[in-house]
C-alpha cells in the first residue's frame, strides 16, 4: 500500500494512501469496509462516485441538497438514517464546488447512531491540503489530482485515512476501451435521462502509481500555488465584469467560477457558437442512476454554469467570454426562483444568499 505516516506529539493524527486514481482510493475503502448497508451520496455526485460503489458491489441511495451549502442537505441526511429498517453503511459527503461548510456536528450525529459507519469526506475539488489531521468523527478524507480538478496532474488521487478504517489495496485488470465504454454508456442516459444499466468491465485503473509518494506530494504543494495564482487572477476579471447578481457566493468560486442564468443551455450555446467554453455543473443522478427526487439538484443542474479558470484557459479568453456574458444581459435570479418546485419554494431566502459574492 502507498502510504505515509505523519507523528506529531507522539500520536498519529495522519495516515496518507494514494493511488493513480481518486477513484482508486474510493473503491479500495468501500471495499475493505466490513459494514452493511447502503451508501448515501448527493444527487448532484460525479457519476465516477456511483459507478465505483455499483462495482464494489455495494448499493446506494441519493440524498438532494441543500439549497444554503449546494452540499448534502442535513435534515434530508439525518430522516434516512432514522427510516426503520437497516441503518446506511456511510456516507460519502462531496463538498460542492470546493466550498467547505462546517459538518462536525452531522457527522456526529450520524456516528451516535451508527459508530461503525464510514463517514467519507470528499474535497476532490478542493485545493489539496497534507497537514492537517481528520476532522472528529471522519474516517476519510478524499482528494483528487486527476484532470479538471483543483490541481491537475493527470492522474492521481489520495486519502488522509483513520488507523481503525481497512484499506486493502486491488489489482484488478485494466482497459482503457472498457472506460471509454462505459463514460460514453452514462453520458447517453443522462443526455436522454434514461435509466441506467450497470454493465461491469475493467474501467477502473488499479495500477500502482509510477510516482513515489514524497515526489507526488512535493508537486501537488507546487502546482496548488500555481493554480491558486491562475485561478485567482481569472476570477477577477470574471467578479468585475460579470452582474454581482448572478455569480454565487465567493466560497463556491475556486474550483471553477460559477454563475447562476434563467436558461443555462441557450447561453452555452451561444458561447460555443463564439468559439468559448463553459460547461454545466454535474446533473442530477436521481432518477438515472438510481430512484430519488431532487428537486434543488435538478434546478442547480437547470440554471448553472461553470466558466474557466485554470491553466487551459487564460486572462484573455476569460475577458472575451466576459465580454460576451455582458451583451446577452443575464437575466437576475430573482426573476426565476420563483418557480414551483414543491419544497424548494420554501428554501428561497437561503438560496438567495448564494448569489451574495460578499457572503
């Protein structure tokens, strides 16, 4: 196993396994973890996350989030884990958009309840962080290097792990066909909003990393400068010529910059037709890749969009698509939260702090 030990006081407080994968890692905790039950994700997860779990054999279910944090909604958490009948294995809590919101206090919860849960911090699109322990009452945190994160290496992924969680490296065979197939099999559901049918093959790269662990480290410190500084300067060009009305709130601004549009679909296209790039944020998988309604996922998934900011952009394209943005007049939040959407109607007033880039 890839890992590193760190000793501070005489007490363990970190414990490092990396993999070529982020995915890796995941499917290596999942796997050596003894407990039974389900899995709670957000709907709003990577597809990776599920697809890893449904090879790991082990079921899932989708939790909406919140419209305050765009993270798992806690309350939405805590009335699964009290549903009569088999408690949830654990959780794999995903901080949306890299922004980082207090959870000592679910996550506590959950373990008075469930002790033996595995409780899964996922900061895959946060900035990496080495030296800090776990958070109470956590048995993982998760991050990624892998392409379109907050560093991108390429390859690479790690977890700071507790000393009580199994972690059991596989050696499973591996093609590069075989994940192509099944990227393109999940991205055709989701476009038509079909079910999803779970075919298994060798998609998941269990290689051992050709990169030593102290190297590996060493240029993930690197680069995390390097992109804060890239990222940091694109950002302001986007946070002065964008409305202040539709861009969220700063803490949700470093993996990508993210603005919130009536139609995200009719200005994407408009900005591919001038030669620029945006993308949505990742749909809602309730539904697609499982049962589940998710009323807040899906209007995220309606009405964002994730402009640029690292190093395969620059300070120039993102003025061009600032400028452009600017023409089309974007229309204010305001304007369209009204929406009926059952429950999500009620939430206004904290959806509406999002759009604060002050707050």
């Amino acid at each position: 196993m890839n890992s590193d030990t760190v000793v501070m006081s005489d007490e363990v407080v970190a414990r490092f396994v990396y993999e070529q994968r982020a995915a890796t890692v995941l499917f290596n905790i999942i796997k050596s973890s003894p407990s039974n039950g389900c899995f709670l994700l957000p709907a709003n997860v990577c597809p990776i996350v599920p697809l890893v779990l449904l090879k790991a054999k082990r079921s899932f279910e989708f939790v909406d989030v919140s419209p305050e944090t765009l993270c798992m909604d806690h309350d939405a958490i805590m009335k699964r884990w009290m549903k009569r009948g088999e408690k949830p294995a654990g959780i794999i809590y995903v901080r949306s958009y890299g922004a980082v919101f207090e959870t000592s206090a679910i996550f506590a919860e959950i373990k008075s309840i469930s002790p033996g849960s595995v409780i899964i911090d996922d900061r895959c699109l946060c900035p990496p962080e080495f030296n800090e322990a776990l958070l109470p009452n956590t048995d993982a945190t998760l991050y990624s290097t892998g392409y379109a994160k907050f560093v991108d290496l390429g390859f690479g992924g790690f977890a700071v792990i507790s000393d009580e969680l199994p972690y059991c490296r596989s050696v499973l065979p591996f093609s590069v066909t075989d994940l192509e197939a099944v990227i393109e099999d999940y991205k055709n559901c989701l476009a038509t909003r079909k079910y999803y049918n779970y075919k298994d093959g060798n998609w998941l790269d269990t290689t051992a990393p050709s990169m030593s662990w102290s190297r590996y480290r060493s240029l993930v410190e690197k680069e995390c400068e390097r992109a804060s500084q890239i990222k940091n300067s694109i950002n302001a060009v986007y946070t002065f010529g964008i409305p202040p009305e539709v861009q969220l709130a700063g803490k949700f601004q470093s993996w990508r910059f993210n603005i919130v549009v009536r139609n995200n679909s009719n200005v994407l296209d408009v900005i591919t037709k001038e030669g620029l790039f945006a993308s949505r944020h990742y749909d809602s998988l309730a539904g697609v890749f499982g049962p589940g309604d998710a009323p807040i996922a899906e209007k995220m998934q309606r009405h964002v969009i994730n402009l640029f900011n690292d190093r395969y952009f620059d300070i120039e394209k993102a003025s061009a698509l600032t400028k452009l943005l600017a023409q089309l007049k974007l229309t204010h939040p305001e304007s369209f939260l009204n929406e009926n959407h059952g429950s999500f109607t009620v939430k206004l007033h904290s959806m509406e702090r999002l759009f604060r880039p002050d707050s």
